[in-house]
C-alpha cells in the first residue's frame, strides 16, 4: 500500500508539474492569486459534480466533525495561508531563493509527523528523502535569480511560513483522512481554502484583478487547467497519498516538481539542461528509487 501511496504522490506532482506548464504559458499579466482563486472554485465544482455522480452526495456529510475540522483547517492553512506566503516571498526574494527554502517543507513535515502521529522513518526512508530534496536543492540553486530580488528577513519569514503553512496543510490532511476518502477529502479543503481565499480577496479589494482573469482567454485556460489537472486529479492523488503512506515520504515525493518539469521543458518548452540539472535529476530520482524499496 506504501508503494501505492508513493505513485499517488508521484502523480500528483506530474500533475501540478504540467499545469505550471500551462501557466508559464498562459499567466502573463494575470494577477496570480485571482488565478488561484478561479482555479479552486472550478475545482471545487468539478469534484462536487463527480462526488454526486459517484456517491448520490453533493457534500460528504457523513465525515465525522474532526474529519470536516481538520481538512477546513488544511485547505485554509495550505491554499490560502500557505499559497499568499509563498507568492509574497516570490516578490521579495525571487523564485530561486524562495524555492530553496520552500524544498525543505518535506523536512518539516517530518518533524511533525513524529510528534503528532509518531510516525518513525526508516534509514532507508531517510536516505531516500535525503537524496531527493538534494537533487531538488542541486536543481533550483543553478537557477538565474531573478532580476531585483535581495535577501531580506521580511522574504525569508514569508517562505518560511509558506513552507509551516505547506507542511501543516500536509499534516492536517493526513489527520482529516481517518474516516473519509481522498474526493470528499479534497473537497472540503476546498471549502476551507476558498473561504480564506474569498476574505483576502474582499480585503485586498481584487475583485477587478478576478474579473478580468475570467474574462480573459488566456486566464480561462489557466484556471479550467488548475482545476482539472491540479485540483480535481492533482490535489486527490495527493489526498490518496498520504492516506496510503507517511507523511514525511507523500511531502518529498510531491516536492519533485523541480525534476519533473526538466523533461518538459527540453521537449515543449526548448530549453537546454546545464550539467548541474542533470546531476540533480539523478540524484533525486535514485533517491524515489530508494524510496520505493
């Protein structure tokens, strides 16, 4: 089942890798979090229609209360908390910084996961994950930084508490998994993430910026391909993942997006590896192959 969960985990980040395709693609000059935003709502209907096709529900009222708690508690700790903290460190520090520090999120997962579910790593799962968030680590410092970025505290907090705000949407997934399949699971982070989405939108009065993503083709295809690729396949394989296996293991399997997206970008995108991405690309895959064992 572990294996299982490790595939699911695998596919989830595939997934999210080629929707960060579409965006680079397509998101010039839309404003990122009414993206994000549209992208939950389509999802969060998406999965609505297929959980009342598939179970005769519209919402899985028969998850026990922890279970609604803690997955609200996620999706609001992850997609709204967690996605504005690591856009605001995109800003001030840059993707490349911003993702060095984001990679160690598996690493704090970890952590938690030993002292809230006790779950205990294996050297052999160690090693593993070592292997991976290295190659991750290898791949993102060769990076160009990007143009005016400087290291400030104020960018450094924000990646932080965007990596605490991943690492707890991780761990209160898995609590919330107990008694509820990955869809409906998905579903109700959903609720909670676009709950606190829709309050830092009426506070920062973006509605505008909203309006336009939707009325905007490019901003259309964005959002249609967030919802069914990174929300409604991406989002539930990652639900299935971390009901089926650790934590810590879910988390650095689904930080993989760095390595996946290299082949992507040679055959569609035309861009040349450097020695450095294809060392890291080894690293890490040797490092998911020690992971399945």
């Amino acid at each position: 089942m572990e294996q299982i969960g490790a595939l699911a985990a695998l596919g989830a980040a595939l997934m999210w890798t080629l929707n960060s395709a579409v965006i680079e693609k397509k998101g010039h000059g839309l404003d990122g979090g009414s993206l994000n935003f549209g992208r939950m709502m389509l999802g969060l209907l998406l999965i609505s229609v297929v959980s009342a096709i598939s179970s005769g529900h519209l919402l899985p009222l028969e998850a026990s209360v922890t279970s609604w708690l803690s997955l609200l508690l996620s999706g609001f700790l992850g997609f709204s908390l967690g996605d504005t903290f690591l856009m605001k460190s995109f800003q001030a520090l840059g993707a490349r910084l911003t993702l060095l520090i984001f990679s160690f999120a598996p690493v704090l997962t970890a952590i938690l996961s030993y002292f809230l579910f006790h779950e205990k790593l294996s050297a052999i799962n160690i090693s593993g994950m070592v292997l991976v968030i290295a190659g991750i680590v290898l791949v993102i410092s060769g990076k160009q930084v990007n143009r005016g970025a400087k290291l400030s505290l104020q960018g450094l907090m924000f990646a932080l508490a965007a990596s605490l705000g991943q690492a707890l949407g991780t761990i209160f997934s898995k609590f919330g998994l107990e008694d509820i399949s990955p869809l409906p699971a998905t579903q109700i982070r959903l609720l909670g993430g676009l709950a606190g989405m829709a309050f830092m939108m009426t506070v920062s009065r973006r509605r505008v910026a909203l309006k336009q993503a939707f009325q905007s083709a490019n901003g259309r295809v964005v959002m249609l391909s967030g919802a069914v690729l990174g929300t409604l396949i991406g989002v539930s394989l990652s639900m299935a993942a971390l009901q089926l296996t650790k934590g810590a293991i879910a988390s650095t399997l689904m930080s993989t997006m760095p390595i996946l997206i290299l082949p992507i970008s040679v055959l569609f995108l035309k861009e040349k590896l450097s020695a450095r991405d294809i060392a890291g690309a080894v690293l890490s895959v040797s490092g998911m192959a020690v992971l399945f064992i």
